[in-house]
C-alpha cells in the first residue's frame, strides 16, 4: 500500500512541476505538510519515475526484528541497480551520510551502486574521502547537478553519465553542468 508521502508526491504530473517544488525547498528548506528531508526524498524518487525508472520508494531493512537500515530510495536504470540517500540540509554534507550508505552498500552484490544527492552540497572534506574509499561506488549530486537534471529532464541519463565517469576515470564526483564531455 503506497503511503501518503508516495500518493502525494504523485500529484506531480511532470519535470516543471518537480522542478518548482525542488526551488521552493532550495528557499524555504521546508514544505508545509512534508516532515524535515521526506520531501526532498520523494521529489528526486518522483524525477526519476516521471522519467521512466523503476524507483523503490523509502523502506526499511529489518532483521528479527530489529531496525537495520533506513533507505531513501533506490533506482533501477539500465540494468544497474543505485540505492539513494538525499540531504536536505541548511549546511553542506559531510561524509557521514556517504560512509552509511557505503555500509550499506557492503551488505550488498558488489554491482549495486550509490548515490548521495544534498539540495547545499559536499564540503571539501566529504569529496575527497570519496573519491580515495574504495571502491569508487556511490555517485555525488551537489545543487547544481541536480538543477540541471531536473530543468532539462535528465536525471535518469545523468546517472548514467556520472556513473560512465566512474567506471572509465574512478572518481564519483562528475559535473553534469560541464559542457563538451559526453
């Protein structure tokens, strides 16, 4: 049964009316109705479905019982499988959030992917901590990233570009904005 933040989330018919919630979050840092960071959670799962990808919505991993992992989200795009973490902090993100979801990704076959989204973006520290952990597994979406994905429609093909990079070059941060590479 879909939850009300996933029936919600679906009103949103297209990329114009995803995009228009992304900047009020980007100003207001909150949306009436949404609890802290469950919107922003839900509008990049909602990019990537009005897009055509498989999306998992947010779930919990449990064990006998007992609370494992929270999950933001996870995407199922040509064949790869990326589980997502999204920040919607007032600040940048630290690596905290990268070295969860790298635990994360430890529990699971070596071809799943990551990828940490953060509406303010990476501090200094965090870029680099994640481009020397190996292996080069979960993709970085700073601000701006995610402002072109969702203007031109493009996250799904985003994802691939940024995790293309990955594989050929070994680093997790790609630019999307980045005019003339492929």
């Amino acid at each position: 049964m879909l939850d009300e933040y996933i029936l919600k989330i679906k009103r949103l018919k297209n990329s114009k009316h995803v995009t228009r919630m992304y900047h009020q979050l980007r100003e207001d840092h909150s949306l009436s109705g949404w609890p802290d960071g469950r919107a922003f959670e839900h509008l990049i799962l909602r990019a990537f479905e009005l897009e055509g990808a498989k999306v998992t919505w947010p779930f919990t991993v449990r064990r006998k019982g007992m609370k494992l992992e929270q999950i933001d989200g996870a995407v199922r795009e040509n064949g790869s499988f990326f589980l997502l973490e999204m920040k919607d902090y007032n600040k940048t993100v630290n690596f905290q959030p990268i070295a969860r979801l790298r635990a994360s990704l430890a529990r699971r076959p070596s071809q799943a992917m990551g990828a940490v989204f953060s509406i303010r973006g990476f501090t200094e520290e965090a870029k680099v901590l994640a481009q020397y952990s190996t292996p080069v597994n979960i993709l970085l979406w700073d601000e701006d990233d995610i402002e072109h994905g969702l203007t031109r429609g493009t996250m799904r093909s985003g994802l691939q570009k940024k995790f293309r990079h990955a594989l050929e070059h070994g680093f997790s941060d790609y630019n999307l904005t980045m005019e003339g590479i492929p």
